[in-house]
C-alpha cells in the first residue's frame, strides 16, 4: 500500500520530512539521517520542492531513489508559482513513469527579495490541485495552515478558502506549531465548513533556538513565550536541544490525545530529535 491516503484509512500515519541536498557534504549527512530513522519505519516520507522550481532534478532524483531504494513511499512537493501546465505536466510524467504515488500540492512563494521568476499559469495551489486531478490519479495532499496563511486578511477567510482546497484533495499536511490548540481550532473549523477529509499535524523539534524564531516569522508560526523562556534559560546549546525535544513529544502526546490521524516530522534532515521522540512515546523501533 503505498497511497498516502489508503495509508490513513488503515490507521495513524507517522512520517518524515527531507529537502533535496544542495552540495556533498549535505548528501552525506542526509544519507546517515535516512539510514538512521529507517528502522522507524516510517508510513511515509516528502521531500520539498524549490519554489520556481530551483530543485526540480534535485528533487525529482531524491523522491525517485527513495521510490526504488527503500520500502518507504515517498511524496514528492510541487509547488506551482512560475511553472506553465506544460512544464508541471513533464514533472507528473516522470513520476508517474517512478511509480510515485503522492503528491503535496502548494502554491509556493514568489522571491522576497523581488527577483523575477518565470510566466505562471497558476495563482493558488487549489489551482494545481484541479490541474492535477486532470491529468493524474496520483493521491494528493496540500498545506494547511493552524494560525492562518501570513497572506491572508483573517482567520475565517483563510479557512473558508482552505476547505476548498482540501474538498479537492486527499488529505493536508500542517505548518509547523507549538500549542496544540492551534491544531484542534483548525480542525474544527475546517469541521464547521463541511470539510472532515483528515490533516496530519507538522512537527518541528526546536533544536537551535534563533533559526526556529526565524522560521516561525517567516510563516505566521506564533513562537510562544512559555517556550522561548524556557528555551532560553537553557545553559549550552545540548540543553537547548534536549528541552526544544522535550515540547516536542508533549506536543505529540497531546495531539495524539486529540486524535490526529498522524504525526509527519520535519526531519531538518537529521535523525537525532525524531529517534528521541519516537523513543519518549513509545513507539515502535524494528
Ligand atoms: P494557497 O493554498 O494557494 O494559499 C496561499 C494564500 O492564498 C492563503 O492566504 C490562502 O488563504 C489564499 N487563497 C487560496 N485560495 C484563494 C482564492 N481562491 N482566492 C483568494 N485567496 C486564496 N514551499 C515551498 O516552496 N516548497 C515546499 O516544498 C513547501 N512545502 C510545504 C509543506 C507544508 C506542509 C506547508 C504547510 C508549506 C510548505 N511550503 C513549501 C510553503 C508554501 O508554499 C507557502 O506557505 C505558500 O505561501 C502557501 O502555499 P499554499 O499551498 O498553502 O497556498
């Protein structure tokens, strides 16, 4: 079974984030985090997608390896801002002809610092979607975002337009948060707008304190300052570590209190914080 949808239908996913390596070094440690969580056994894995697409072949050759090297089925990530129908049609083909079943349908992001991108033939990642549905039966995911898309006026029209979105596809995967309320306040809403079609909440361990606030401002993600202070009054960066780990698995026994169909982790392409996780829940290592 490898559609990712079929896979929730059977039960909890829990699954795995990468990005597409830039040079050898990152390879190489991208190579150890992938032979280190395989014993997890993850349901699935994704890889991101270069706005624009400045990692389509990068991409493309990560999620196709995963496909014929390893038992785990891979989603790729296409995003559609500055890409025709012509050129996202060759992308679907190649995985298609893969064998690679998911696809996470996104919009993307223009460059923030105005470079120009190419002529594009879509505006939303809803727009995507209703391309792809036209061209392909691959199972497809989309992105949902717990406290609102920074781009959106308010909550309520985010929502309105995000249940669009996920009438037509398969299932949503989440923006980072750290307070389970943001998870709960999405689903229910989604709920109150007829849309019960299931999203699997994104976990990100804080394992370096600056780069997450950076992160999080970049894409609407409250840092809370519960989180912040403890974090901060942490003495060495190890400690920092263990207690961003720490809010991260009781943020995962809260969401699985709260029934979430699953669990998908951003790797950052390392093992470490996803093994320590799986660890303290108790969830099982082959
Ligand atoms: P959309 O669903 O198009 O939403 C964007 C904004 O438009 C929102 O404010 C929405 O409310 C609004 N909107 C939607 N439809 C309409 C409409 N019909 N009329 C008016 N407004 C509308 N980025 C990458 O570059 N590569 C990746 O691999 C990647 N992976 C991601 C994975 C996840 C799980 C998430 C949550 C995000 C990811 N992103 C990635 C970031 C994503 O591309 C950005 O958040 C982007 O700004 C929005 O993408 P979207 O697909 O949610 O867009």
């Amino acid at each position: 079974m490898t559609r990712i949808s079929d896979l929730l239908q059977a039960g909890r996913t829990f699954s795995f984030e990468f990005f597409p390596p830039k040079n050898d070094e990152a390879q190489v440690a991208l190579t150890r985090a992938i032979v280190e969580l395989e014993p997890l056994a993850p349901s699935f894995v994704s890889v991101t997608y270069g706005a624009g697409g400045s990692t389509r072949e990068r991409t493309r050759d990560l999620v196709v390896q995963m496909r014929r090297e390893t038992k785990i089925p891979p989603m790729a990530h296409l995003t559609c801002v500055g890409h025709t129908r012509a050129e996202i049609q060759d992308i679907i083909g190649a995985y298609v002809e893969a064998g690679v079943e998911n696809v996470l349908a996104l919009a993307g992001d223009l460059p923030a610092d105005g470079t120009d991108i190419p002529p594009s033939d879509y505006v939303y990642a809803t727009d995507l979607v209703e391309h792809l549905r036209s061209i392909t039966d691959m199972c497809i995911g989309v992105a949902a975002h717990p406290e609102g898309h920074p781009r959106s006026p308010d909550r309520a029209t985010d929502r309105r337009h995000m249940a669009a979105k996920l009438q037509m596809a398969d299932f949503a995967t989440t923006q980072f948060f750290f307070e389970v309320e943001h998870y709960v306040r999405l689903v229910n809403e989604l709920a109150d707008l007829g849309c019960t079609k299931p999203v699997i909440p994104g976990i990100m361990p804080v394992t370096n304190l600056s780069q997450v606030q950076r992160m999080a401002a970049m894409s609407g993600t409250e840092f809370p300052s519960w989180l912040h202070d403890e974090l901060a009054s942490m003495k060495t960066p190890e400690d920092v570590r263990r207690a961003g780990v720490d809010a991260a698995t009781r943020l995962c026994a809260e969401l699985l209190e709260a029934n979430a169909p699953g669990l998908h982790f951003y790797t950052m392409n390392r093992s470490t914080a996803t093994r320590e996780i799986y660890a303290e829940l108790g969830l099982p290592v082959t």
